[in-house]
C-alpha cells in the first residue's frame, strides 16, 4: 500500500491480512524468479549462439524470453524487498519508473504471444508461403512496432499521471508496485485523461492482442480439421498446443484479476497478480520451447561443439 508524504511515496503494506506464514509465500516466489532468470538465460543464449536457432520464429522466441525477464525483475524483487525486508519507502520518481517498466513489459509480453500466434497462423494456414511472409525483416519490423505501441501507450499513461496533484498527506494504495489505477483515482486535481487511459489500455494492450489470438487459432482449427495425413496434423497440433498454454498462463489470470477487481478482496488480487508476474516467465520456456525437437538438437550441438572443440585458453 503506496502513501503520498510531499515527493515520497511510503509503502505500508496492508495486504495479505489474516493470512498466517506469508514468508513462506514469498521465498517460494524467490525460487520461482530464480528458476525464471536461469531458464530465459539459457533460451536466449542458446538463440544467440547456434545460427540454426537464427529464424524468424525465434526472434519472437527471445523477445518473449527478454521480456519476462524483465517483466518478473520490475516486480518479484520489489516485492521481496518491501514485505521481506520492510523496505517501504519509494521516490516519487521510482514509483513512475516502476510503474512504467511493469506496464511496458506486460503490454510487450502480451502484444509478444499474439505475434507467435500470426507466425502458428501463417506457418499451419498458408505453408506454401510461409517464408516469403514471415523473413526476418518482416518479424524484426512486427516486433520494432510491437514495442512502439506499447512504449506509446505507456509513456502516454507515466505522463498524465505525472501531472497530477495529490491535496491529501497520504493516499493509500492497496498494491505491491505503483499500480496506475489506485494512483490516478487518489488525486485532487482533474484525472479525467488518466481515466480514459485506465479504460482504454486494457483493451488496447490485452483485448486485440487475445482477440487475435482466438482469430488466429479458429483458422488453424479449421485448416488442421482439412489436413489428412495423421502425422502432419500431430505435429502442427503439438506445437499450438504448447503456444495455447502459454496463452492461457498469461491471459486468464490477469483477465480474471481486471474482470472481477471490484469484488474479489486485496489479498486476492494481489496473489494473482504476483503469480502473473512470477510463474508465466518461468514456464514459458519449459512448454513453449525446451521439450521442441529442434531446441534439444541445437543444444546437444552446443555441448558437442564445446566439448570437441573446446575454446582456447
């Protein structure tokens, strides 16, 4: 809970009330931002270092990676900090910062999971043609405007909120990070932007991106029921079965959370949304690529090659 003294935010923490041995929750959601870190590192690394990884599938791949890197390390270690070690004092200027970081890299993670969509679309709907489609200009111009949008609509929503003014000495928000919409309703001075923004954005940064998805996926349906030989269709299933879950990882908590945030309590919402932010980034890699066939082969390469070929002292 955020309190406004003059440029300070303090942070007295009054969620999780009544609830015994919250400690436990908290290193449990240490251990998954660890296991997170470790595993969207290797990812990445492995893209980075076998060229046969060098796809434009991939390139979507490791900006999912980077970006739930980055989602978790806004929020998981805030977190721990305030409740574990009592640090509940905030800047002002953090508290944007903070506020910023958290909504830029949850827009891009969910804007990421619709470009993986288009590229499952194009490759299972339009085989023939997928890479005259899907180059890796065209991926790395998708992905440039991916994070455009999402850098627009957050910077838009940091700067009105930085324009406000507070008339109260402290203004409780019941939150673990600088959550938009607490903020802009506890000022004196006119929100009304900030309030447009706060309507607008979900629809913007959740609502398209999972309209597109179900877009996406109703086709596939439609072109896997058509596909004939058993084994193509097993395999082009697999492989939306392991996007789908990711999906549904990210989207139906955070959708649940925003739906029903006016009648489920504090310690509700903020267990799903610590969650939100903690187990998506740490299973994405493990459903989406560490059991494909070509991310195995490319990484027993790598372990061949380093251990054949070993690098020079």
């Amino acid at each position: 809970m955020y309190q406004v003294w003059g440029s300070l935010f303090t942070v007295p923490f009054l969620g999780f009330s009544g609830i015994p041995h919250m400690r436990y929750y908290y290193i449990f959601l240490f251990f998954v931002y660890i296991i997170s870190l470790l595993g969207n590192s290797c990812l990445m690394l492995v893209i980075i270092m076998d060229r046969n990884l060098h796809t434009p599938k991939y390139l979507a791949v490791f900006n999912l990676s980077l970006t739930d890197m980055c989602e978790s390390t806004s929020v998981i270690p805030q977190l721990l900090d305030m409740f574990l070690f009592g640090n509940q004092l905030i800047p002002y200027g953090l508290c944007l910062c903070n506020m910023f970081s958290v909504y830029v890299f949850t827009s891009a993670q969910s804007l990421t999971l619709a470009v993986l969509s288009f590229d499952r679309l194009v490759a299972i709907c339009l085989p023939l043609r997928y890479h005259m489609i899907v180059t890796h200009r065209s991926m790395l111009v998708i992905i440039g405007v991916m994070w455009a949008v999402a850098l627009l609509i957050v910077i838009t929503a940091t700067v009105f909120i930085s324009r406000l003014s507070f008339c109260r000495v402290i203004v409780i928000i019941n939150s673990f990070y600088c959550d938009h919409g607490p903020i802009y309703r506890s000022a004196c001075s006119s929100n009304f932007p900030s309030y447009v923004i706060a309507k607008l954005s979900p629809i913007l940064i959740l609502g398209f991106p999972a309209f597109f998805i179900i877009f996406s996926y109703t086709c596939i349906a439609v072109t896997l029921f058509r596909i004939t030989a058993p084994q193509d269709r097993k395999r082009a299933t697999k492989t939306c079965t392991a996007h789908l879950i990711v999906v549904a990882i990210f989207y139906v908590p955070i959708t649940f959370t925003y739906a029903l945030s006016s009648i489920i309590n504090t310690n509700t919402r903020i267990i799903n949304l610590s969650l939100t932010s903690a187990l998506p980034p740490m299973l994405n890699p493990i459903i989406y690529t560490f059991k494909t066939e070509e991310f195995i082969i490319s990484l027993k390469r790598l372990f061949k090659r380093r251990i054949i070929f070993p690098s020079p002292k």
